[in-house]
C-alpha cells in the first residue's frame, strides 16, 4: 500500500512538481521566446554530465565494482552525479543491489517490474519505503562517499545551479536558463535513469537469459549513455560494459577505457567473449527446442550435438587462451624467458589459435544448419 510518510510526501512533490512545471513552463517559453542556441548547449552538457556519472560513477563504479577508479574521478562522479537528484550515492546503490539480488522479487526487489510499468518508473520513489541498507559495508569505507552521502541535496543544488546561474547571467537569459537548463535537465535525467527499471525490463529481446525480466533494447542506450543491454548487464553486472560488441552504442565503456588508459582507473573487468558465445547459443537452442513438436526427437538431437560442438570448440579456445595469456603474465613478472624461447611459443600459439580458430568455424557452420533444420521442423 502507498503510505504517504513525509519522505513519501517530499518525493512525490518533486518528482510530480518538476515534471507538471517542465510540461507547463517548457512550451510556454517555447511559444513565446523560441529556443536559444546557449540554452540548447547547457542542456545536452548538463544531461550528459549528470547523467554519465550515474552510469560511469553510480552505477558501474560503485554499484558494480566493474572496475576501480582514482580518488579525483570518484569525487567529480558524486559531485555530478548529486546533480541527477537520485538520492546520495550509498542509497542508489544500496537499492540497486538490492534490485540485482532479488530481481522480479515483489518484495525485496525495490524496483520489480512486476509490480507494473509505472511502479518500476517512479511510484516506487515516490513510495519512498524504508529499505534495509545492507551489503555497502565497502562504499562506507569511502570516505569521499560518506561525505557525499551526508550533503548529496546541498551539493546536486549547487552543482546544478551553479553552472545555469552563471550563463544565464551572462547572456542575459536567466528564466530561459533555468527552464531548459535545469528544470528540464532535471526531468530529462529522472526519467531516463527510470526508463531503465522499467522499459529495459519491459521492451526488447533476451538473448543471454530469461531467468528474470531484463531486456536488451538499443533504442535505450543513446540517451543513458550506453544502459540499454540490460539483458546482458543482468547476466554479467559486474562487466563494465553493458554492450559488449564493438558496434554497441556504450559510451560509458568507452571513457572507462579512456580513463584506464591516462591512469585515471584500472582493473576493468570483462566477460570473455567465449562465455558471451555460450549463453547465445545455450538461450537460442533452448528457445528452438521449444517450439519443437514433443515427437521431433530427431531434429533434437541434432540440435544439441551442434551445440555441444560449440560448447566444446568454446572450452578449448578459452582454455589455450588463458594458459598463452598466463604464459605472458609469468614473462612479464619474472622476466625470464630469452628472446628466443620466446619467440618459439609465440609462433606455438599463433599455430594452435588458427587451428582453434578452424574449429570453432566449423563448430558454428554444424550450429547453424541444426538451426535451419530446427525452424524448418517447426514451420512444417
Ligand atoms: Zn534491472
Ligand atoms: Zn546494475
């Protein structure tokens, strides 16, 4: 039931009354000033900012421990991500590892779609439920995060302010500022971190799992900065990437990667791409054994020795992989190694990759004509 206790009271008036000023004040400054260029500029800086930092900072960071990161990068992370009016940094967390534990659990899960499209969205911020803050034991130990924690409203006002203040001073535009700078902004950047616990558990394709709600949908990610392959995340949190293809619209892996490579962070931690291949095809063939008929004993079992050839192909790539890359590991500790023996395990492996390689080619061909027969079986 929706108790309205004074923190029920004092979110939903934000959360409401931000969005009802922006859908009041916004087309009437339209109507009546047009847009300006400066005011369009401030905008998208700010959106992407703040909302960067809940994906790079709040969510990845620390939510995720998908990588470490130096003390200026955590502090520029919690000073912007205040500015999303997300609460303080150990309370998302807090929840959102709580969402990932107990995922789709009515209960214990503080935003589970099934409770609905809109609880998931917001009612459950408005709701405001006293949840227990356990399992951040580490982000307490940060002092930067406690700090944060302490003065979060007090800093996303003057990080949010500040800047529109400013500008609007100097061009002389303050209303139009604060409209589309930070009232705006501020609704913008709630509801697309929201769109995530509701949309991304609603809308789109699950090609990892359908073990819980999550779906990967390409059309979320540009405006949260790379969030929208939740089916993915779901599987593997702790990657720091959502989209793991190089062609997935991710920014928040490519400045983590940025940021790694001018010693800002390091430890990224990543799913080899052997085990990614394996849930494809675990989820796909289970998906094709089901529209099978219960008789079609046949095309079953020519459909799971192809995946247990690719299962096979997979384990041997990844094991050879790990010991080459364990053979480097140790040369690069210790040193040792001549130039020459070096050179002879490097031409080994180059040898055995290629015949991996072959392999797992012909693995994927013996997979893809089960699938054929498969979706042929299933039509007829
Ligand atoms: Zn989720
Ligand atoms: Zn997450």
């Amino acid at each position: 039931m929706f108790k309205l206790t004074p923190r029920a009271w004092l979110n939903t008036l934000f959360l409401g009354g931000t969005l009802v000023l922006a859908l009041v004040l916004v087309p009437w400054k339209l109507a009546t000033q047009g847009l300006r260029l400066s005011e369009v500029v401030v905008f998208l800086v700010m959106y992407s900012l703040i909302g960067l930092s809940i994906t790079v900072g709040y969510h990845r960071l620390f939510s995720h421990r998908a990588f470490q990161a130096s003390w200026p990068m955590r502090l520029l992370a919690l000073l912007l991500g205040a500015a999303a009016f997300e609460n303080s940094a150990l309370a998302w967390c807090s929840d959102h590892r709580h969402h990932h534990r107990f995922v789709d659990d009515v209960e214990r899960d503080p935003y589970p779609v099934r409770r609905g499209f809109w609880y998931a969205h917001w009612i459950w911020v408005m709701e405001a439920k006293d949840r227990p803050r356990d399992s951040v034991g580490d982000l307490e130990q940060d002092p930067l995060i406690r700090w944060q924690h302490r003065y979060h409203f007090w800093i996303g006002a003057a990080v949010s302010a500040l800047p529109v203040l400013a500008v609007g001073l100097m061009t002389h535009n303050l209303i139009g500022q604060l409209i589309i700078g930070l009232l705006l902004r501020i609704v913008a950047t709630h509801h697309s971190t929201f769109l995530i616990n509701s949309a991304a558990h609603w809308f789109g394709t699950q090609p990892y799992t359908d073990t819980n709600s999550a779906r990967d949908n390409a059309l979320l990610a540009p405006f949260t900065f790379g969030e929208g392959y939740h089916n993915y995340h779901h599987m593997w949190q702790w990657d720091y990437r959502n989209g793991p293809r190089w062609y997935q619209w991710d920014p928040a892996k490519w400045l983590i990667a940025a940021a790694a490579w001018v010693g800002l962070a390091r430890g990224l931690r990543r799913v080899p791409d052997t085990e990614i291949q394996r849930a494809r095809v675990d989820m796909e063939a289970r998906r094709l054994v089901a529209v099978l008929a219960a008789d079609a004993l046949q095309a079953k079992s020519i459909l799971e020795a192809a995946r247990v050839r690719v299962d096979g192909a997979l384990s041997a790539f990844q094991t050879r992989l790990e010991a080459w890359q364990a053979k480097k590991a140790e040369w690069k500790a210790k040193g040792h190694a001549n130039a020459e023996s070096r050179s002879v395990l490097r031409g080994e492996w180059k040898e055995q990759r290629a015949q991996l390689r072959r392999d797992l080619q012909a693995a994927w061909a013996d997979w893809n004509r089960a699938r054929q027969l498969v979706k042929r079986q299933a039509m007829a």
